[in-house]
C-alpha cells in the first residue's frame, strides 16, 4: 500500500501543488497526511473518496481513508 500511495497517487497529487504521504494501513483504515496545498483544500473529503476508488480499482481493496493535514507552521495565524 505504501509503495502504490508514493509511486501512483502521490505524483497525480502533487500536480495540484500538494502531496500525500503514508502514515500506517490496518484494519482497512489508511491513514495519509496531506500537506502543501492539499493541508488547506476545502474539498479534501473529494481527495479521499478519490483515493478510496482508486486503490478499490487498481488493488481490489476497500479502504477508508483518514486524512491528516499538516500545514506549515508560517500558515498558522499566532
């Protein structure tokens, strides 16, 4: 799962000036964090259901995917 999320949806994300990276996979939950553009996207529940089709087509596996954003610290507003 991990090399699939690095090598085919992490390049197809990081297009829209974000980026994915694999955190764990058990229990069929995926946990991802999303940084970049994607930590601030107000539509990422679209990303993740996208994500969820795409590894139910191409690996065969339903997954639920919980998402984590992580922002930079300069996007914070302290």
């Amino acid at each position: 799962m991990e090399e699939y999320i690095r090598t085919v949806l992490a390049p197809r994300i990081s297009g829209d000036g974000g980026w994915v990276e694999y955190v764990s996979y058990e229990n069929q939950k995926l946990t991802l964090v999303f940084r970049g553009e994607c930590s601030k996207c107000i539509i990422l529940n679209r990303c993740t259901d996208w994500i969820a089709q795409m590894i139910r087509n191409d690996l065969g596996e339903d997954v639920t995917v919980v998402p984590i954003r992580k922002k930079p610290y300069f996007w914070d507003n302290h």
